[in-house]
C-alpha cells in the first residue's frame, strides 16, 4: 500500500471538507449581514420586531422580521448559526497539522529565513494562534475596546505586527497562511466564546421570564462587524500559498497588510450598499481604492523575489531529504528532473511567460530534488501532471525511474 498516495489523498479530502464548510460558513454571514442592513422599518411591524424584508429565491416568497431581543412567544426550535464556523476552523486546523506541521521540513521552516528545530517551528504556531486570541479578546473587553474604531484601527496594527513577524519566523508560504489562520482562529472564537454564549444568554433569560440585558446583543454584534471585514482577506491568505508571486516576495507581510486593507474596502462598499434605500447604491471609490491596492500588491511582488543569486545556492537537507538523495536511483532521477523540469522551475525559467518557478519551487540542484522528492512523485511520477501540456516531453521510462527512486527511498 502507497502510503504517499493515501497521505495525498488524505489532504484533499481535509481541503475539500475546509472549503465546503468554509462556503457554508462565509455563505450565511454574509447573508445574514445584507439582510440586516437591508431591514425596513414599517408602521406596522408587530411589537418589538426591529425591521422586516420581504425576498424571492428558489420560486418562494420569503417574509422576515428581526427581533433585537426576542417576540413575545419564543417558538420551541430556533435555528443556530454556528457549526458552520466551528467545522471550518477544525478542518483548517486539520490542514496545517497535515501540510505544515508534518511536512514542516518542507513548507513550515526555512533555513533561510530562520533555521528553527522542527518541534519549535510548530510550538510557535501553535501558541500564536492561542494567544492571538487571549489578546484580542482582552483589548476587546478593555476600555478601549467601546471604541469600536479605535479598536478596528488596533486591531490592523496588531495584523501587521504579526505578519512581519511571521515572515521573520516561517517559510513565505507559511507566513501567509499562519496570518489567515491566526485572523480565522480570532473569528472562529467570536463565535464559539462571544456570540453564540451571548445569545444563549438571551434566550434563557426570555424562557426564565426575565428581562435581557442588551449589552450582550451589543457585544456580539461588535465581533459580528470584525468578522465580516475580516474574512475577504483570510480567503486571500489562504488561497496565497499556491501564489509565489505573494508568498515568495520579499515583501510578503507588507503584501499581506494591503490586503487586509482591501478587505475593508470591498466589504465597505457592500455594507453600504445593502444599507441604502432603493435605488440602491454603493460608494464608487472604493472600488478605486481597492483597484489601487491591487495595484500597490502588484507592484511589491515584483520586486526581487529570491534575493540574489546566491540564495540559491545548496542548502543543508534534513535526515529525511539526505535518505532521498541516497536512495538508489537518485543519480538517474536527477538527470530526468534536470532535463524535464529545470527550464521553468528555475529562479529564471527560460519558459516564455515564466516570470518566477511555479509554486515557488525550484529544482536546479541535487539538493532541490531531494528536497521536493514526494512532489516529483506525485506530480511527475504517479501522475502526469508534470511536465503540463505543451512542454510534456517526458517519456514513460523517465517517470518509472521516478518512481522507483522515491519508493526505493520510502523503502530504506
């Protein structure tokens, strides 16, 4: 049994989970954000009801009020808007164990960048992500976080302090998603330990007869705007690390800050939309704002990506990688990678249109090989993803030798 191939398998089962409940989760905030800007206060709305929409979809008629703290009768089942969230945090969670923390030779450290113990790499991913959380939620019921501006304002500077400081610590690609992780593992927290325990609260003060306090409504909401300026920018971050042009740049953290910027933006100019009255209408600047951010991201990731030529010089392998490149057959694999693979995974591809390595990898040396040694047998061995289209010159002989390499390798 190929453990390599269940393994690959494995991930893209967690990935397809992650974006699935992901979907589910983005799908009803955003819903229920318009919807809530979009209330209209009508004479006659029964008592204690907020705002009503009327909406068509699917071929019905859909009628909906909002009650800021609950009808006179509470009806016996309400519907909870929370799994979605909790499942895309698990999931993504399940992801970084699966890529990054067990492949963390591979994509979680660099020597480069900083040469870090394996087991250290991962203890500071993982206490980032906890105490990213401590903190916010400490500034949030601070003082200053009544402010809910000032707090915003904090809250930007706060993500740009850790996306330096991730890119000072991690690979660029990992860099990059530990920010998403980090922002989502905040969202996701808002509502497992702020909106949801608040609303519970609510009803079971309602089913006790008691009055709410609407502090607990008002507070939910606060972490309900953060997470919605917030999550244009995580699916970014996310979907950065199969973008080198982002990742690899040497400006990846400052990359990763305008992005965030271009969240505000975008999502301003819906927000606003969905709260102005028929004809309805949006700010047009923002999308010149946003198209200028693009702009500015654009223009940093096409500053030098990887530094000068002897940043690519051999780099010392791990005990793993060192088994790879002893391996019977490594000789062989490396004349087929090096006639096959190296004239666009190069830090200059000589492919027309190239401008950096695809995914960021390059593969010009012994050690380069070795290093992306299950990549090249997924990629170019089991499969022919690799070379792709026009540039497939490989012959079955060369993938075969890939694949004895590798296996022989796994095998020792």
């Amino acid at each position: 049994m190929d453990m390599t191939i269940l393994w690959a398998w494995a991930e893209f089962a967690a990935r397809w989970t992650h974006v699935i409940t992901a979907i589910a989760w983005i799908g009803s905030s955003f819903y229920f954000i318009a919807l809530d800007l979009g209330l209209r206060k009508e004479a006659d709305l029964p008592p204690g009801a907020y705002g009503e929409e009327w909406q068509v979809h699917g071929g019905g008629f859909y009628h909906i009020q909002k009650y800021l703290v609950a009808p006179e009768r509470l009806p016996d089942h309400l519907v909870w808007f929370k799994w979605e969230s909790y499942a895309t945090w698990m999931t993504g969670f399940v992801m970084l164990v699966l890529v990054y923390y067990l492949g963390a030779d591979l994509y979680l450290v660099d020597p480069q960048v900083l040469d870090l113990p394996i087991w250290l790499a991962i203890l500071i991913s993982m206490a980032s992500l906890s105490l990213g959380w401590l903190a916010y939620d400490r500034i949030c019921k601070s003082s200053f976080g009544e402010d809910n501006t000032k707090l915003m304002l904090l809250l930007y500077v706060i993500l740009v302090v850790m996306a330096w400081g991730y890119a000072q610590i991690f690979s660029g690609r990992a860099a990059l998603l530990h920010l998403g992780a980090f922002t989502a593992t905040i969202m996701s927290a808002n509502v497992f330990v702020i909106i949801i325990p608040n609303q519970k609260i609510v009803v079971g003060d309602l089913k006790a007869g008691r009055v709410p306090d609407a502090k607990y409504g008002r507070i939910a909401k606060q972490r309900s705007t953060h997470n919605n300026y917030l999550t244009l920018p995580v699916i970014f971050l996310m979907l950065s690390n199969h973008y080198p042009l982002a990742f690899a740049s040497e400006w990846n953290w400052l990359i990763a800050s305008l992005v965030f910027l271009m969240g505000v933006t975008i999502r301003h100019y819906f927000n606003s939309l969905h709260a102005s009255p028929w004809p309805k209408k949006g700010p047009l600047w923002t999308w010149g704002a946003t198209l200028l951010l693009f702009a500015a991201i654009v223009a940093l990731s096409m500053a030098p990506l990887y530094g000068e030529d002897e940043g690519w010089e051999e780099e010392a392998l791990t005990p793993v990688q060192q088994r790879y490149a002893a391996a019977e057959g490594f000789g062989e694999a490396v004349e087929v990678v090096m006639n096959n693979c190296s004239m666009c995974h190069a830090p200059e591809p000589s492919w027309e249109g190239l401008g950096v390595p695809p995914k960021g990898v390059k593969l010009v040396t012994e050690s380069d090989v070795a290093r992306h040694a299950q990549e090249i047998y997924l990629q170019a061995g089991v499969t022919h993803a690799m070379p792709p289209g026009v540039a497939n010159y490989m012959e079955a002989a060369d993938r075969a030798a890939l694949v004895r390499w590798y296996r022989a390798a796994v095998k020792g």
